[in-house]
C-alpha cells in the first residue's frame, strides 16, 4: 500500500486538476475563470485514454464536453469507457436539445456525476466540480490509495472496488496491528503475495526487511540451509557462515509461499521456530533469538494435507492463528474491467501506439471468462493483447478469449447444463454475498440441494 495512501480534504489554494474531453472551444471561453478558481485543465486526447492522463496528473474529477453527433451514436462506447475509470468523476458539457434524446439522457443518467448544459457557466462548472471533487475524494479512499497513483510502489497496489476486496482490505487492516501469524489462502493468481506484502508494509516492521521464501521451490537438500543457515564447515561445500532466510527477516516479516510444500522434517523444524522463536544454524550449538513475524500463503487445502498425513495438524494450528481468504477473480464482481485498464495503463509503454484501449467486445469476454489462473493470467492476456492488436481497441481474439466462445456450439448438452449451474451459484452466491440461504432462495432450490450443488461443483460459500 502507498504510504501516502490516504488522500487529504481538500485544501482550496491547492491547485486541483481538472480532466477535459471533447472540443477544446466548447471550454475555451471559461478557462481563466477555471483557472481563478484552483482548476488546473488537463486536456486528454480520448476518452480512451483518459485512464492514462489521469493517472499522470493526480486528476480525480473530468467534464466532456459533448458536441459532435459521434458522441451521441458511442453512446453505450462512451458508458462502458467512463465506466472503466471509476475513480474519476465526471460532469458532461451538452448541446442544448441534447437531453431530449433518450439515448443521451440514460448515457447521461448512468455514468456521469452531474450535467452542465450549454453555453457554459463557468462559475456554475466550478461549484459542481467541487462538489464531485469532494466525492471523488471519498471513494478514492477506498480505492485504498488510488489505483492511478503507479508511480509509488506499483508493486503493492491493490486494485479492486468489489464488496470482496473490500472486505479484504479491511482484513489487512486489523492483522496488519497484531503480531500473531497469518494464513493467506486463495487460488493462484488471486494476489496472496501482494496481501503479504501489503500487510507488512501496514505494519509497525514496514522499516524492516519483507522476507519471501517459495517452499515448493527450494531444492530439499539445500533447504533447511537456506532456512535456518549454516557455520562454516558444517557440510561438504560450507566454506562459509550462512545466515538463513527467517535469520535474514529479523525485525521485519518472513512470508513462508506455498507453506504445503514443505517437506515434513522441516515442518517440525518450523514449529519449534514457532514455539520457541529461536534457531539454531546447521552445524552451530547455540540457539539464536529471532524477532521475526510469520505470514504464509498456500493455493491447496491445507485440511485435506493434514487428512493426508502430509501437513503437521500442529503447524497448522500455529499458522492459522489468523486466515485471509483471497476471493477467486471470477467472483469479483465489476472488478474485471477496473484491473484490466490499470493493466492497461500499468504497461502502456510496452503496447503498440495505436492500441487505445478495449473493445466492448472485449469487455464482454473478459467478464463473462471464468478466469482459471485469476489475476496472474488477466496480466498476461492483457499484455499480450497491448503487443499483438492490430487495431485501435482489443478484441477478444488479442485476449484469446474468442475460440472459447465459437468452442460453446461443440460442447455436449451436459456440459453446457454444468456450466450453466455453476456459473449461477457462483453469481447468487456474490449476489447474496456468501450467504448460502439467501442464495438457495434466489435459485429456487433448497439449502441442503445448494449444498449438494456446491460441492459438486467445488464452489465454496465466499
Ligand atoms: N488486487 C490486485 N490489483 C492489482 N494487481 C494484483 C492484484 N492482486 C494480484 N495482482 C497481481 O497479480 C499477480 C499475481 O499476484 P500474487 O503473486 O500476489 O498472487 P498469488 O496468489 O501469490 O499467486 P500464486 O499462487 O500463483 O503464487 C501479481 O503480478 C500481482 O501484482
Ligand atoms: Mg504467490
């Protein structure tokens, strides 16, 4: 999380910045009275690429400024384009007939903040752009520090409006002040090390060092080494003292990655480190008193280890004094389109210069895309997508998204029924918000045969 995270109340002799789209004559008349009154006019070539421009100026507020009849036919373009930069809220500039057409009014109704008919009344603009200026300071905080704010840190934002990642980040929160262990659990790609790491960097060891170890990927003769660290001439090849990684982690926090990994005989190591919070090196006699904090992530289910007879029961107890249980992408709802423009924008330079964004086509896909691989996969189509477009918006074929669907029409009767099933709990239960009742009631089906359904399909309650 940024450590300017939070977004301070507006202070009037603070120049604000101010987003503008459309005809640059429809606003030139009152520019200077903008300008007197603390705007700063950022103008963006496209809506497209307003995401981008905000991004660069800190702008939380936009006015486009409708004039062209093209606006007016992209009604639905234009929705789906303002909808993709949430942070921003936006204020239309119209024709004077305009808002007697439908298409315009429900456009207007649905995704700006408020309307200004023309010609303009610049100090009338101003109050209104304060006014959606104060909003949009709200909801940028729970934004969790601004999703367009990439110039600090972009490697521990967090983006996500949905009612799941706020309940996550919540949860960072509260562990973030204690110093017991936390579980993080989730499917892959769903941000359990970017959870890690925002937890460290709310916490009270943010100044010291963040410690990942990926237990799966440590070759087993060389791990307890790389753990717990060796004296000199403890084993053929120990030339010299190695301090180990939970060593390397004192006064700051080891993240133990992928915790279901690790071989049994240094599981029992682990939990004496937890009990006793001392090591002793390979090869060294003394114990050594380590101040570390303990996070772990895990992609299997560490219960059916332990039934297994591969996970220690007791070494679950410790780690899961407290668990974070990161919600599969698919069932994010509305955060698709969000984390796919800041990908967008994220690695905007590496795209070809004629790509601006996503088709709604493309949107389509993407939302309606189960998302096996979850966020980690979302980056790698997208980037993708940004080199291999051809033109101005991707497409679902860019994404790889576009044979799934012609592959719909070969799939046998069941398999669409399965598909269909699946796809309509997973959406009553985001709805209902995991509860199982609520969900059962809005699909006309009993608690036990949900139940039944549920596991069935291997779809858990949140
Ligand atoms: N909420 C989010 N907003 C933006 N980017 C995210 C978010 N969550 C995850 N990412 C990005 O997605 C990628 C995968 O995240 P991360 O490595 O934290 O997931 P993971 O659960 O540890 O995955 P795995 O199980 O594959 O190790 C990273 O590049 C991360 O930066
Ligand atoms: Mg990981």
């Amino acid at each position: 999380m940024p450590k300017n995270a939070k977004l301070k109340i507006s202070d009037p002799s603070i120049e604000r910045s101010v987003l503008y789209v459309g005809e640059k004559e429809i606003i030139a008349a009152s520019t200077g009275i903008l300008k007197e009154e603390g705007w700063s006019i950022i103008y963006a070539p496209s809506l497209a690429e307003a995401p981008q421009y905000a991004s660069k100026s800190g702008a939380l507020v936009g006015v486009v400024g409708f004039s062209q009849k093209e606006f007016v036919d992209h009604a639905h373009r234009v929705e789906l384009m303002l909808a993709q930069s949430t942070m921003l809220k936006w204020i239309a500039l119209i024709p004077p007939n305009a808002a007697e057409q439908p298409a315009f009014r429900q456009l207007i109704g649905s995704a700006f903040y408020d309307y200004h008919t023309l010609p303009l009344d610049a100090l009338r603009l101003s109050i209104t752009l304060g006014h959606a200026f104060g909003m949009a300071e709200m909801t940028a905080d729970t934004f969790q520090g601004g999703q367009w704010d990439l110039h600090h840190h972009p490697e521990s934002q967090m983006v996500g409006a949905s009612d799941q990642m706020q309940k996550i980040y919540q949860e960072i929160r509260k562990v973030a002040g204690v110093e017991a262990p936390v579980l993080i659990t989730g499917e892959s790609g769903t941000g359990k090390e970017l959870t890690a790491q925002a937890i460290h960097e709310r916490s009270t060891r943010k100044e010291g060092p963040f410690i990942a170890v990926n237990c799966g990927a440590l070759p087993a003769n060389l791990i307890q080494s790389e753990l717990f660290g060796h004296e000199k001439g403890s084993f053929t090849g120990a030339h010299e003292r190695k301090i180990g990684r939970i060593e390397s982690a004192t006064d700051g926090t080891l993240f133990l990655d992928e915790i279901g990994d690790l071989p049994m005989d240094l599981q029992t190591n682990l939990l004496r480190f937890l009990q006793e919070k001392t090591i002793h090196r390979v090869g060294g006699r003394q114990d050594i008193e380590v101040n570390v904090r303990v996070l772990a992530a895990t992609h299997i289910n560490l219960e059916a280890a332990i039934k297994d007879g591969r996970f220690r029961q007791d070494l679950y107890y410790r780690l899961n004094v407290l668990q974070i249980k990161m919600p599969p992408l698919r069932d994010r709802v509305g955060d698709i389109p969000l984390l796919a423009q800041y990908i967008f924008t994220r690695f905007s330079d590496e795209k070809a210069h004629r790509v601006k964004g996503f088709s709604e086509e493309a949107l389509h896909a993407m939302n309606h895309y189960d998302w096996p691989g979850n966020i980690r996969k979302l980056i790698n189509r997208v980037r993708r997508a940004m080199v291999m477009c051809e033109k101005f918006l991707i497409s679902p074929v860019d994404l790889g998204l576009e044979r799934r669907t012609n592959s719909r029409m070969q799939v046998t009767l069941n398999e669409a029924r399965d598909s269909a099933e699946a796809s309509s709990i997973r959406g009553a239960l985001a709805q209902s918000r995991g509860s199982v009742s609520m969900a059962a009631r809005q699909l006309g089906i009993s608690r036990v045969s949900l139940y039944r359904l549920m596991e069935k399909h291997g779809i858990s309650k949140s």
